[in-house]
C-alpha cells in the first residue's frame, strides 16, 4: 500500500512540475517581459496574487449570500491568512 500511495505521490508532483513549467511559468515570463519588471517579480507578485484568488472570490461569494455569510467569509480570510 505505502509503496503504491508513494508512487503515485511522486507521478502527481511529476505532472504538476512539467504542467507549470510547460504552461504557467512562460505566460507569467511573457507577462513580466510585456511590462517591463524582472521576471523574479512574477514569483513574488503575480503568483501570490493567483494564489489568493480562490479566497477572495470565496470571500465575496460569502459576503453577498447574505445571513451569517459574513462570518463565514471572515473566518476563511483569518484561517488562510494564518498560512
């Protein structure tokens, strides 16, 4: 079992490097060259900003629900700041 769980572990890390090298890393590379930063400045910005995307939109989405989606919404934006 443990060998199988470990194996599929690394086939998944394997698939998820050479999708974001293949894909996410050269449009972020592309975006940075566009508008003339360093391309260190995608890592730092542009890649925590797609990071806490979900958050937000989660946040928002809570927040005009309306009912105790407020507290809901303030609760996740406390729990994902703490990571």
């Amino acid at each position: 079992f443990w060998a199988a769980a470990v194996g599929v572990t690394v086939m998944l890390f394997l698939v998820l490097g050479s999708t974001a090298e293949e894909y996410f890393a050269p449009v972020l590379t592309q975006l940075c060259e566009s508008m003339g930063l360093p391309p260190r400045f995608a890592g730092v910005t542009f890649l925590a900003l797609a990071n806490g995307a979900p958050d937000v939109s989660s946040t928002i989405a809570a927040i005009m629900s309306g009912g105790k989606g407020l507290y809901l919404s303030l609760g996740a934006l406390t729990g994902a700041g703490m990571f």
